[in-house]
C-alpha cells in the first residue's frame, strides 16, 4: 500500500505519521471510485466483446457459405482410376476389396493438412462405375423408348447411413470375384419410386460375355439426406431423367444401385470401368475464418502439391513407365472457390466495420482521458500543496497510478469476464488485450494529466478559462497537423473507397472529421459568448449575465468533453447513417424485384374480376393491371421485347408513387386514329429503334405501329432493362386482357392477396422479397457492429457531458448558496444553472449534429454498402450508399440538451433542499 508521510515541525527529523494514501483516498471519495470502476468495466466490455465477436460473426459466415455450398462442392474427392490391365484378375479384384481401401482411407485421413478438419461421420469410401450402364429390362420406365441407365455403387457405411424401409440390405462373399453369377443391390426410396422398382425385382446388366442380374434386396431411406453421405453425388438417393443435346428430344432415367461393399470385384465384369474413391466431407462446425488462407494452402497441397504426391505415394506406390497408361490418383474439391468467394466477402465488410470499431474506440479513448484529466483538474489544489509540502513529481504520480489501479484493474477484470460470457468463441488474445489496454489508458490518464500540470511548484495559478487563455504554438502546430491528416484521409476515402487496401488512416475518416471540428469549435466558443455577453447585460436580471459570464470562465480543459462530445456525435450520425443507407438499399433492391409493393401474375391472361378482389384486400391503396406480352418483336425481327400495356393514368400513378420510371399520363395517349401509338421505352429500347414509328409483331400475328415519345430507365411492369409501355386501348382486345397486377399500399396481407388470386397464379410481395437479402451472418454481424456504434456513441457522449456536468457541480452549488444569502430565489437559481451549461451543450449538439451531417455528404462518394446490405450475386447490387439519418442526428443531440437542462434542475432542487449552510462553512473542501 503506497502512503504518504506528513512532516511536523516540532518534531525531531526522521520522525513522522505515516498515512496510507490509496486506502484514505478511496475511502474519502467512495462515489468516484465506484463510478470510475462503472467506466471502465463497461468500457474493457465493450472493447473485449469486439474481436470476439467479429471471429463470430466470420466464423459463422464461412459455415453458412460452407453450406450453402452444398457437400458436392465443399466435397474433397479422391479417386484412382480402374486397376491396371496388366495385372492378373485376381490382384485386380484385390485392389478393389473394402480392407484395402479401408487401410488407403485411414492413410488419407492421416495425411489431410491441418487445419482442414474431416467429419468421420459424413466422409466415406468405396468403389463405383464411372461409365453409365445401359438395362434393358422392358418394365423399367422409358419417357422416349430409349432404356434406363444405371451406375453401381459400393460404398462403405450403408447399414449406418440409411434405415430399411423394405427388405434387407445387400450381401456378398468375402472372396467374391468378378466372375459371380448374380449381385445383390439396394435403392433409395426415391430412386424405387421413379424407377417402379420392387423388392425382388432383376435388373439385367451387360458384363464380360454374359448378362449379369443384379437382384434388389431392399429399399433403403437415408437418414441424412443433405448429408454429405448421399449429396456430394445426388444420384445415390435421387435418380435423374435425364435430357439428350439438341437436336435429340430423347429423355431416360439414371439412377444408381446400391451394392454391398465386399461385391467391389464384380464391378470389373461390367462395362462401367470401376474406379476407387475416397469421399472427404469437411467438418464445417471446425471452420474459422482466420484459418481460411491456411486452408487454401492446405487444398493447394492436397490438389497439387506435397499432400498430393504423399497421397499417390501411398496409393498407387511408385511410378513407372506403366503411369502414363494407367493413370494415376487425383484430387478434386471446389471448397477453395468457395473460400475465395467469401474472402471476397469478408474483405469488402471488414474495412467498413473498421470505421465503425475506429469512431467507438476513440470515443472511448477520449472520455477515459477526459475521466482521469477531469479528476486531475478537480484536485487541483490538492496536488499542488503536496508538491508544494515537498512530494516529488515521480511518487506523486506512483501514487496516483496506484490508485487508479486499485480500481481499474479489477474493473477492467470484471468487463473482460462479462465480455467473455456474453460473447462464446473467437480468440481469447485479442480480448485480453483489449481489455488491458483500457485499464492501462484509465490508469495512466490520470498520472499524466497530474504531471502535466504540477512539473513545476506553485499553489497559485492565473485565469485558466477558455475566454482568456490563448492557444500555445505547440497546440496550434498539432491542430494544423490534425487538419492535414483529416484532409488527406476524407480525400483517400473519397477516391479509394474502403477497399481491401484502405489503411488506418482512412478508417480513422469520420473520426478525425469529428476532431477537427471540436477543434474548430472550441476556438470559436468565446466569440458568441462575447456577443451575448454586452446584451445580456442591460437586461435587467443578473442571471443571463451572471450565466453567461461564468460560462465564458468555463476553464480551459473543456477541450476534452467537446473533443468526447462531438467525436461521439459524429460516430452515431456515422453509424446511423449506414444503417439507414443499408435499410434503404435493401428496400430499392426488392422494389425493383419486384416492381411494387405486391405483384400478382401469371403467364395466361387474368379473370376478369381479380383486380377488385384485390383491391378489398387488407392494406391495398391503389393497383394497376396490365398485360406483359414478352415476345413481341419490333420491326418484325428477330429480337423480342417485353411490351406492356397499361391504363395511362394508373399506370403513372403506380410509377409515381414508386418512383421507379414516372412519367405524365398524357404522353400515352396522345395520337389519334390511324397514327403510331405512343410509346414509353427504356434508354437501350430508344437507343436501338429510335423516334421514327416502326412496327412490333404481337403473338398473336397482330401488327402494332408505335412510336416513342418518353424514355425511362426503369419501369414497374418490366423487370429488365428492355421494354415498351403503351396503351392498352391500343391493342387487340385478345392482347389488352391483364397478366399482371401490381399493388400499392401498407402492410400488405400476403396470405389474403394468395387466397384471392388464381392457383396457377404467382404472388410476390416486396417485404418478402426484402427478407431475402441478409443471406450471411458477415451481413447482419456487421450490421450489430454499426448499431453498437450509434448507441455507444449516445452513451459516450451523454457520458462525456455527465462527468464535465459533475466536475463544475461543487462549484455550482457554492455558488447557488452564496447567492441564495443575497436574495436569489429558487426559479432564479434554476434558470441560472440550466443557462449557465446551455452553452457548451448548445454547442456540442449543434455542432455534433451539423458534423455528422459534413461528414456524411464527405464520406458518402467512397463508402459503399453493397456488401453488407445485398447479397453478393443479386442483380440489383448496383451500389449502396450512405443515407443521412434523421433519428441518429436529433436523438444523441437532444439527450445532450436534455441532460444538461436536467442536470441543471436537479442540482438546483438538491441544493435547494440541503440549505446553504454546510456549503458556506469554511474550510469545507469542494
């Protein structure tokens, strides 16, 4: 326990009273300590949760890819081919039996490089024909007239992987040989259902000279079917009718039987060229996204590398002059595509969720310093008479840090648990260290700003306020250095955008816009004080004057609640306008899915009356049927363009409100009887056909002449980028009858819009179609992170006022007692406080709102939110960009006003209510 020594005069030197400094410190100002351990613990827990969870949200990415994916592409293949011809039948049966490829599979397991980690459950190994058998059973189905095909398949694990719905599973001797008389087989349920397959049914299969049956024993049901077991090649469990290349219209079934393991030698009776396989289905529940450059280089090696060669080493042995002929082992897998498509991913999210980790850290940083810098100027006077009774500088401050310390690091413990249970997975290293660099920040703010300020011995100082006090060189040197930084910074962001190259320094942007102008502000405060100050002062109350002028007296080191104010401020509006930008986004993406806030349609024309069942539907406003004719070719070629024909005034009301291609309803129908119909067209439409009438081929052998006289980008009818929109009054009544209808309104009840509309009809709603575009957990953990931003940026900067608030409170009351003595009343009390910190929060909300504003419109050219708001392969991810965002502006700034409004009656009310004598005694400390 650290303590300080008293000396006295009277008596003999080298005696004295020892009195521990840490434990008489946090006994006399028990509120201060506890609320510095508040601080700090929801600080460390805050910082500690951020990297795990962003491991969490990765991880969790890469799994979903991974299944996505689906197994027949996260699949690692091994095979190898038939064995070689010039061994003898029996050494050829014998490289196919299970023992054998059961003793190559656990070799293979062995030599899969880490951290590529196989689940033993779904991977598997085993022996099939690689060229489809053609039966000739006539029962068999025959779409065409052209006989089933089939593919033998022994593949260990049946019994485990699949129940039996009929029969038994299928058996063979130990010592099978190519040339047995008949095989045992099994099929899915799928494949006995297609192929009108029976217990007992024969399927005749061509071998060597002969014709080998294959008897089906039993019908099998996977017990996983999206397993990797019976997905990496569907055919196992779901036969396929498969379609000839044109010219030929034939079609057949393939499907697989399914033999036991040990009849392997009798697959080189057939025609199907058996090969051996070895199936590696990934443990997606292992994946990490940190671990994803080592296990690209880990499938580089097992493609084509040392675990390749290892793996050929083992399995075909050494190579010869015979290799070339038969072949040797490969390995295929698509799993490293997929890594790299959510590389890609990952590499466009994580630079913008650096932004939003870079404006909440600082935040943070500054009002821990703002904390201790704040403690440092309230105890002021007592530092500066124990450096003034004889404390050196360096165990002043060995004082103050233990002190600190003794609060801090507990604290800080107590946020890294809390983050470590409210966060589960991701790396344990990054929390520490987060967590230990916050308490060491809060440890050494407050030594610092004490040395700072008592380097030199003196009791008395001059005016410190922000009014009188003129900034030094060396301060004026660091803002202009500040500035240049935040220049370049916004202007790299502009240009550069967040890509996967940004630096710290463009993820430091909107901070550093944010920094600049506290400092800005803050040498521009004094001046509207200073204006106000000579009115105010003919009013005839004192109390604007009085607030006024003790709010120009504001000391000097408010640089740092401003600096954490308006840093705060900016981060929410930052943060909140990427939310808004991402919601915005989303919403314009399935607008334009869709075409309106519900679309009904069909291939046919419509009944007649669905538009007004429709229309009683709940939360319709206003509809528009049309009818969307796709195969209408202009000039009577051979290119065809969707043309769509609507009621003008409907129509334009429909484009309007949605505002995807409006136009004025009078540019449909002008022309009259024996004129080109006008025509509205998209950009690429008006391009190719130009302005002249020309005429378009309908479907129905009907020739409509038009002529185009508006040109939009988009329209609703029409998803694509082609179309023309003209009257329908000007077609056929067979063309004019409705294939669509597409509403308008709020809260639109699918299941009574489903309900209304035909069977054959589809139905798609824009919220549906909304749902659909978080496809990741990257997406909706970067989303998370953004939210986290704006509401600690709220809370940082209602922290921020609290502790400056709280620093001048002795001071206030002081005051408010003295002047109660002399006849100030308690309105007049309360007013004179709420104007005396209206000031600087004026200021602060203000300017917090008027720079996240400055710093969107900055920013928004190099942000794009594409990648979190759409998913990677939509169509309609043209851009996203930032949004200003009305609620992150106003909200954190009223909090900040209304704080300081409350702050100020509730001092007012408890001084009020304790009277003035205890604050007037003297001697009292403040």
């Amino acid at each position: 326990m650290s303590e300080v020594r008293f000396f006295r005069t009277d008596e003999p030197a080298g005696s004295g009273e020892t009195v521990p400094w840490v434990r008489t410190r946090l006994r006399t100002a028990p509120g201060a300590a506890c609320a510095l351990a508040v601080l700090v613990a929801l600080t460390a827990c805050l910082a500690a949760a951020f990297p795990r969870a962003v491991d969490r949200y990765e991880d969790a990415g890469l799994r979903r890819a991974a299944e996505q994916a689906r197994p027949d592409r996260t699949g690692i293949e091994v095979y190898a081919p038939e064995p070689s011809m010039m061994l003898r039948p029996s050494d050829r049966e014998d490289v196919l039996r299970p023992d054998l490829l059961a003793a190559q599979y656990a070799k293979i397991r062995a030599g899969v490089p880490r951290p590529l980690v196989l689940d033993p459950g779904q991977s598997t190994y085993g022996v099939r024909t690689t060229l489809n058998i053609p039966v000739p059973d006539p029962w068999l189905p025959r779409p065409t007239g052209r006989a089933a095909e089939v593919t033998l398949v022994a593949q260990a694990g049946l019994g485990a992987h699949a129940s039996v719905a009929e029969g038994r599973l299928p058996r063979a001797d130990d010592d099978v040989t190519a040339t047995a008389p008949e095989l045992e087989a099994a099929v899915t349920v799928d494949t006995a259902k297609s192929l009108h397959i029976k217990v007992g049914s024969v399927i005749h299969s061509p071998a060597a000279g002969r014709t080998l049956p294959i008897r089906v024993t039993g019908i099998v049901a996977p017990r996983d079917p999206t397993g990797a077991y019976w997905s990496t090649h569907s055919i196992l469990r779901t036969p396929s009718l498969l379609r000839e290349p044109a010219p030929s219209v034939d079609m057949y079934w393939f499907g697989a039987l399914l033999v036991a393991p040990e009849a392997a030698p009798v697959l080189l009776a057939t025609p199907g060229r058996p090969e051996r396989y070895w199936q590696l289905a990934p443990s997606e529940r292992t994946l990490r996204a940190r671990d994803a450059p080592a296990l690209r280089s880990a499938l580089a090696s097992l493609e084509a590398g040392p675990a390749l060669r290892k793996l050929r080493l083992e399995i075909d042995g050494p190579v010869t002059e015979l290799t070339a002929v038969d072949g040797q082992t490969e390995i295929s897998t698509d799993l490293d595509e997929v890594l790299i498509a959510y590389d890609r991913l990952r590499e466009s999210v994580a630079p913008l969720v650096a932004v939003a980790a870079s404006g909440a850290g600082t935040v943070a940083v500054v009002v821990l310093l703002m904390a201790g810098g704040l403690t440092a100027d309230r105890r002021r006077s007592e530092l500066a008479l124990l450096r003034a009774r004889g404390a050196s500088l360096t165990g002043l401050t060995a004082r103050l840090f233990a002190e600190t310390a003794v609060v801090a690091v507990p604290a800080g413990a107590l946020g890294l648990a809390a983050a470590l249970l409210m966060v589960p997975g991701g790396r344990f290293p990054y929390a520490i260290a987060a967590a230990v660099a916050v308490t060491a920040v809060t440890c050494v703010a407050l030594p610092l700003r004490a040395a700072a300020l008592h380097r030199a011995v003196r009791v008395h100082t001059g005016r410190e306020d922000i009014s009188s006090v003129r900034p030094s060189r060396r301060r004026t040197v660091a803002e202009l250095t500040l500035l240049v930084l935040a220049a370049g910074a916004v202007e790299s962001l502009r240009r550069r955008g967040t890509s996967g190259s940004a630096d710290d320094l463009v993820s430091l942007a909107p901070v550093l816009v944010g920094v600049v102008a506290a400092l800005i502000l803050i040498r521009l405060y004094p001046l509207p004080l200073r204006g106000l100050a000579r009115p105010a002062a003919r009013l005839r109350g004192a109390v604007a004057h009085l607030s006024l002028a003790r709010a120009g007296r504001t000391s000097a080191s408010a640089v740092l609640p401003l600096l954490a104010l308006l840093t705060a401020l900016t981060t929410a509006a930052f943060g909140g306008a990427v939310l808004a930008g991402v919601q915005e986004a989303r919403d314009h993406a399935a607008l334009l899915a869709v075409g309106a806030d519900a679309r009904v349609e069909t291939g046919a024309p419509l009944p007649s009356g669905l538009p007004d069942r429709l229309r009683d539907a709940p939360g319709v406003i206003a509809l528009s049927a049309v009818s969307v004719i796709s195969e209408a070719k202009p000039e009577n070629g051979a290119l065809s363009v969707p043309l769509v024909g609507v009621t003008p005034a409907d129509y334009a009301a429909l484009s309007s409100r949605t505002d995807l291609g409006a136009f004025e309803a009078a540019r449909l129908r002008e022309g009259t009887a024996g004129e080109a119909a006008p025509a509205l067209a998209s950009t690429a439409t008006a391009r190719m056909y130009g302005t002249r009438p020309f005429p378009v081929l309908l479907p129905d052998g009907s020739t409509l002449t038009v002529r185009i006289t508006a040109v939009v980008d988009r329209t609703p009818a029409v998803l694509g980028s082609d179309f023309l929109v003209v009257n329908r009054e000007a077609l056929s009544p067979a063309a004019a009858r409705p294939t669509t209808v597409l509403l308008t309104g709020t809260s639109l009840d699918g299941t009574a819009i489903r309900k209304a509309a035909p069977k054959a009809a589809s139905v798609h709603l824009r919220s549906e179609e909304r749902k659909r575009y978080v496809d990741s957990p990257l997406q909706t953990g970067a989303e998370g992170v953004y939210a986290t931003a704006v509401a600690a940026g709220t809370g940082y900067a209602v922290l921020a006022l609290l502790l400056s608030l709280l620093r001048t409170a002795p001071d206030r009351t002081a005051l408010l007692a003295r002047l109660r003595t002399m006849g100030l009343t308690r309105a007049a009390g309360r007013r004179l406080l709420i104007l005396e910190s209206l000031p600087q929060a004026v200021l602060a909300a203000v300017g917090g709102a008027l720079t996240g504003w400055a710093t969107i419109h900055l920013l928004s050219p190099g942000i794009d939110l594409t990648a979190i708001a759409l998913p990677s392969a939509d169509p309609a991810s043209a851009g996203a960009e930032l949004r200003t965002d009305a609620l992150s502006l106003v909200i954190p700034a009223a909090a900040v006003l209304l704080l300081a409004v409350g702050t100020g009656v509730g001092q007012a009310w408890w001084s009020g209510r304790r009277g003035s004598v205890r604050e007037l005694r003297a001697g009292d400390a403040r």
